[in-house]
C-alpha cells in the first residue's frame, strides 16, 4: 500500500570511525539517490550532507554511526540521514547554527551548510550528551501531514538482519503503527517481523485486535514474534492499543507517562484473546513503542526539548542510550510536529 511506511524499506547502518567512512557513506547515499530518482542537483546536495554530517563526528566525537534510509511518508518519497555519535554534543547550539562557528578549527560552515541543503533538519545535541542531527531529502515536492512517525531499527552485532521491525500505515485521519520482535535474531527471526508487516500492508482494518488476530495467521510457518499495535485517531484524539508480548508502548503528555498493557504469548503460537484497548491521545502527545532490546528505564522527561523533535530523531536518541546490545533493537515514535 502507497500509505505504508515501514523499516523494510531499503537503509544501511556506516560506522563513521575514519575518513575513509565518509567516502563509503557518501557512496551508499548515491545508490539511494539512485534509485529515488534524484536529479543531479538534489545528489550533489545529499552528497555534501551526508559528508558534513560524517566528518562532523570525526572532528567532534571521533566516532559514531550514521543510518541512510528510503523511506515513505503517505506515499512521497525521501532520503533520511541520521548521524549520532557520543561526543561532547554542543553548548550553543544557537552559535553553532551560524557559519563561520567551529568549535573544532574548522570554517564553521558543517551544520549551517546541512541545515540550508535539507528539505528537513534537526538536532538534539545538549552539552555533554552527545549529537544527533537528522536530515531529510524529499524525493518531489511533498505536503506532510501534521503527525509524524519515525522508527529506528539495529541489528545484533554480527547479523545483517534484524528480527524487530516497525511500519506505519495511514488512512485517513488515522494513524496505525505496528512493532514486531521476531523471536530470537537473525534471518528467521526477520521473517516473522516482515510477515507482521505485510500484514499490516494487506488489510484496511484500523482495529488493533482484529489485525492482532490476522497477524497470528500469518505467522503460524514462522518462529512467531511478540507484536503491538496502535491506531491513533489523529482528530479525535483516540489511541487505540492491543499488544502481545514484550514490547514497550507508553503515551507521553503534559499529565505524565500512560503505559499501554500487553498481554503474554506468542503471535502465531500461542496467543491469548486480544481486544482493542482506548486510551486518550491529545494533541502534542508522543507515542513510543519499544522492542525489548531497549531498556525500560528510560524517561522522555529526561531530554528536555526532545519531545518536540522529529520523530525518527527521538527514536534515535532513545536507542542510542538505552539499547541493552544484547539483541536487536527497535524504536517507533508518532508525534505532532510543526510544519517544516
């Protein structure tokens, strides 16, 4: 479906620990380019991002990661670079934006060159936490709705594949999203995920039970996987929930923190009834589901000013700090976002 976004879309996680990363980074960004269909114009742009942003990390952190990604929002295309590392993160971030500041000898010119080249920039980068900086490159001029959703997936260390995945479909004034955790990692664990989200995909239900109840059909040839589902009413201000499994789902609003209940089982094995469960969702709220591969201690409140980031940056932030490395891990954030 053309309203489908999903963490099966073509990305690739670069190590950014050399000089000669950025070249291999700028390299998968043209295939990327490629296959979107940018002109030369628009590939030459990404190119000088996805180089400032690499080169960034080595001058500030010395190490990090970058994630490229094809991703689709309600069917436009884009382009989407993340660049994260642990480093000293910026104190005047302000400042910084200006071209002409460095605060590594530099001409000053990295962030401010990133910010006019992208369609979408942003940052979250508090002294002494680190940097994330977040670009977007539309592939067609695009009208982007008012709620937003970004996801984050990493693989074990060692595999290729990752059994969590996450999609997001939209239909109307409704938003679906869907977290996946194959059981186990590697190859057959992704295909349990990917089944979850074809799934999704294939159906036009917006009730979480009942696709909770299509999804354990699908899955029964596979290892199975732990699975949540929201359905948010974006004018209503609804969430409809049901979950199987151990995945994280929490509603986060100016009242606090609403944890969403799960229930025990397997989707695909062994799963108990489901029923779509309502909880409120008003407006300015975040929606963040997590796969067990994140620790569960984290708190938003935590981060000031990181609610009101794109989604896919909070994601990032939250895997970066809180992923336990032991297995795959997984991100999904909806949020209301201000115009770009």
């Amino acid at each position: 479906m053309e309203n489908l976004s999903s963490s099966l879309s073509p990305s690739e996680w670069i190590a950014i620990t050399h000089a000669s990363d950025v070249a291999a980074a700028r390299r998968i960004g043209q295939r990327q380019a490629d296959a979107l269909g940018l002109d030369e114009t628009r590939s030459g742009q990404l190119a000088i991002i996805i180089t400032e942003a690499a080169t960034n990390i080595l001058k500030h952190a010395g190490e990090g990661r970058m994630l490229l990604s094809t991703v689709s929002h309600g069917g436009q295309m884009c382009v989407e670079v993340l660049a994260i590392d642990r480093g000293p993160g910026i104190a005047n971030l302000a400042r910084a934006m200006q071209d002409g500041v460095s605060g590594a000898g530099t001409s000053g010119t990295g962030l401010g060159a990133m910010r006019r080249l992208a369609d979408r920039f942003d940052v979250y980068a508090p002294a002494g936490q680190g940097a994330v900086l977040f670009m977007r490159m539309w592939g067609a001029a695009a009208a982007v709705p008012g709620w937003r959703a970004g996801g984050v997936c990493l693989p074990l260390a060692g595999e290729t594949a990752s059994g969590d995945a996450w999609a997001v479909r939209r239909h109307g004034e409704t938003v679906v999203l869907m977290l996946a955790d194959g059981l186990g990692h590697g190859p057959e664990a992704a295909k349990a995920a990917a089944a979850a989200l074809r799934m999704l995909g294939a159906t036009s239900t917006q009730s979480p039970a009942t696709l909770m109840l299509a999804c354990n059909e699908a899955l029964r040839p596979t290892r199975g996987a732990a699975l949540a589902i929201a359905a948010v009413d974006t004018v209503g201000q609804q969430l409809q929930f049901a979950g199987v499994g151990n995945i994280s789902a929490s509603i986060h609003a100016e009242g606090g923190r609403r944890q969403l209940m799960s229930h025990n089982g397997i989707v695909g094995h062994n799963m108990r009834r489901v029923q779509d469960l309502p909880f409120a969702c008003p407006a300015g709220a975040v929606v963040v589901l997590a796969s067990d591969g994140i620790a569960s201690q984290w708190d938003l409140d935590k981060y000031p000013g990181l609610a009101g980031c794109e989604p896919v940056l909070i994601a990032a932030v939250l895997l970066r700090d809180h992923a336990r490395g032991r297995d795959d891990a997984c991100v999904l954030v909806l949020a209301r976002m201000a115009a770009s």
